[in-house]
C-alpha cells in the first residue's frame, strides 16, 4: 500500500484534517504546514498528545516517532489526498473563477441549491491551493453537490486547482485586471481563467455556465456544452436588471412566466451573480421558486457589499477586496443611488504592477468635480496623484484616517468604504 492510500484508510476513519494545531479534535490528522514565519512541526507532538490520530510531517528529526508520518513536503502530500478523495467520489462539483464575484456567486449557488441538495461549498474565500484541497477533505460524507471556489493570481494556477477538485460544471463570473502584475496582461487573466473551460472541455458530461452578455467568455466556451444566462435574447436563461436603490431587483424568465426578485445584494453589478445562480439553479432542477426565495433570503456578510446603518451614517462596505473592474462598479453603482451628503473612502488597489499608477490615477480624475460632499483616499499608491487636488482629503494609512475622524466625525452622510482588505478600511465602521 503506498502513503497516500495508507493516509487515506486513516482519513476515512474520522474524515477530519487540519492545519491549525489548536483546532486538534480527536482522531483527525494534522498536516504540519511550515511557512517562513511558522512551522508545524513543532506541534507535532502536542497535535498527538491533544487526541490526533497522525500528524504528518517535514521534520527529519520526527522520524520513529509514533503517529508521525514523515514526508518529503507536507502541502503537496495534502493536495494528494484530496485529490484522491475526490476520485472516490460521484458527486457533481461546481468550480467557480473569475476576476469579481466568485465568493458572493459562489453563496447564491449555494444558497440556492441548498434548496434542494445537501452542498459543501467553500467556506469564505478558501479558494488556493491550501484552501481547495481542506474544502475537499471537510465535504461530509453525505454531501450531494460540493461548489468549489478556485482563485488565481499566477498562469497555471486554475489548471492546478482544476486537476485537485476535477470540477464537472463551472463558470467564470467574469475577466478583469485584479492580480495583473502575476498575469502579465489581461490576456494572461482571461488565458488563466478560461484554464476552467479547457478541464471541463476534456470532462466528459460538463457543462459550462456562461454570461450571455460577456463577448470574451462566450467566444471562449463557443466549443463547450453550455448554459448561457443574462440580458442577451439569445440567452438561455434570460433576465434584466430593474436598478437597485440601495438593494438590487431583477427579473428572470421561465417561458412565459416572469419571477421578480428582490435581493438583500447593493448594486446593480450583482445582476450577473444573481443570474449565473438562476442559471445553476435550473440545470440541477431547483423550483424556480426556490430559486428566487433563496436569492431574496441571502444576505452578504465579511464586507462584501453590505449595508449597515450606524447611528450616525448610513453605510455601503466593501472593502474586502478592490480592483479597477470592481472599483468602476462600486463607484457607477454609488453615483446612481439617491441619496443625500454621498461621501466616499476609498482604500488603494494591490497586484496592479507596472499599471498600478494608471488605474489609481483614473480613480482620481473621476472623483475630481464628482459633487460627492467629502472624498477620502487611503494608501500610498494614492499619495502622489492627489497633490493639488483640493476637494480630496489624503492619508497614508487606515490609521491616520482614524485619527482624523475621531477629531472631525462625520454624521448624516451616505458613505461608500471601498478598497482592498489590506487597507483595513473595515476597521473605520465603529467610527462612522
């Protein structure tokens, strides 16, 4: 029997792994990840001392130790594993990419074939190459359709997760420039997300899921057997977008019946995930009218696109993530809303390499002359652009921001907190 089957035998026993040597429950196995900052070899003996059936290891040293299986590299005997266990499985999978949209689109997929199966999902955005195969290995076994988010910020990176969850469906929420600086170009993002089409054009009984409205993906999947959704009248599943104000309502149709929707989503721009959830709804034969309870019911969380009303404000956050794509969608989405005293803060964008200058600079000459009552901007790929720029207010980081809202507080205000996580502009909240 060679390791990985013998790993396996174990697994089946308790089918729980983890990483985090502090969430040990008994008889789950501990793969000791080592990173530059952390190694998990040395809680290897704890892990066992605290009810670990094995702990799998790099460390030469941990050798003869009983319940420590010693490997050459811990994450890639962990990639093996679940791509094993998900050779032993017949269950339909979901594999979800895409430049903006995967985690929300992946929860309305889930949200609404909830309403029918028994889904594992993705939890959160645990969509690389550690997070994919845990999500593979945390499936219960009784799981009847598992959606697998995958993310990518390098060529290559899709195929690779593609070959560990072997996806039989899929779609890509769309191709923007998010990450370019790994991708060279937005040739290389669209070539690396259509890595999904090509795993699923040698899948036998696939199916692709495919905005009708997007010229690039629907060129690309023209070979595939698909699903198409969106505006276009030549859609499979066709719907429009009836605005949002704040909260987005749309319709889709079913022949000659016509299912109104009024989502908990901010923003017009959730259209296309709300649909590509219709659309996967369908094809497993969910009730069209599950399908549209389940998209009313959802509510956002992790400041993806939240509206949350403080005592002082009223307050549109989505400062996880920021892109150039999203970030034009998030500001379109704000300027069409009613609203008094509009005011925006707006954190800087990541991974944008050599364009990163360019795409910060588009947000700035739009924001010039906007009428919004207060533009702030957060980050230093901001700092050298807005010199002059009188009606915008600059700081170096979340906390110098903090500072100048706890001397000047805002009250009465529409306020859009939009940029990338690791501006920390989610920690402003308790100020506004």
């Amino acid at each position: 029997m060679n390791q990985i089957e013998q790993l396996y035998e174990i697994y089946l026993r308790t089918r729980c792994v983890t990483t985090d040597s502090r969430r040990i429950t008994p008889g789950c196995v501990f793969f000791a990840l080592k990173g530059e900052t952390f190694d998990g070899n040395l809680f290897a003996r704890q892990a066992l001392q605290d009810g670990a059936s094995l702990c799998v290891v790099s460390d030469p040293q941990l050798e003869g130790v009983e319940g420590c299986m010693v490997v050459e590299d811990v994450l890639v005997v962990l990639q093996n594993l679940a791509r094993r266990h998900r050779d032993s499985l017949s269950i339909p999978v979901v594999g979800i990419t895409g430049t903006n949209g995967k985690t929300t689109t992946k929860e309305l997929v889930n949200a609404v074939l909830s309403r029918r199966y028994r889904v594992h999902a993705t939890q959160g955005n645990f969509n690389n190459h550690l997070g994919v195969p845990l999500t593979l290995l945390s499936m219960p076994a009784n799981t009847e359709i598992a959606i697998i988010e995958m993310g990518a910020n390098h060529p290559g990176e899709i195929a690779f997760l593609c070959n560990i969850a072997r996806p039989t469906c899929g779609l890509i929420t769309n191709v923007g420039t998010a990450h370019i600086e790994g991708f060279g170009s937005f040739e290389g993002v669209v070539n690396t997300k259509t890595e999904l089409y090509r795993h699923l054009a040698a899948t036998e009984g696939s199916v692709v899921f495919v905005n009708a409205d997007n010229p690039i993906l629907m060129e690309r999947a023209a070979e595939l057997t698909s699903k198409s959704y969106g505006k276009a009248e030549n859609a499979a599943v066709k719907g429009s977008c009836a605005g949002s104000n704040p909260y987005m309502r749309f319709y889709f149709e079913d022949g000659d019946n016509v299912y109104t929707v009024q989502t908990q989503l901010l923003g017009s721009y959730n259209f296309d995930n709300a649909m590509a959830a219709v659309a996967v709804g369908q094809h497993f034969g969910v009730d069209l009218f599950d399908i549209k309870e389940a998209l009313e019911e959802y509510v956002p969380s992790n400041n993806r696109s939240q509206f949350k009303k403080t005592e002082r404000n009223s307050l549109i956050l989505d400062c996880y993530n920021a892109n150039p794509s999203s970030m034009k969608a998030a500001l379109d989405n704000f300027d069409q809303l009613k609203a008094d005293n509009k005011m925006v803060i707006l954190g800087s964008m990541k991974e944008l390499g050599v364009d990163s200058e360019k795409e910060h600079r588009h947000i700035v000459e739009r924001l010039k002359n906007s009428g919004y009552s207060r533009i702030m901007l957060v980050g230093p790929e901001f700092a050298q652009l807005v010199e002059g720029v009188g009606e915008i207010s600059w700081f170096g980081d979340s906390a110098m921001l903090k500072e100048s809202l706890q001397q000047n507080p805002v009250c009465g205000a529409t306020i859009l907190v939009k940029g990338s996580n690791s501006n920390k502009l989610w920690t402003l909240e308790e100020l506004l």
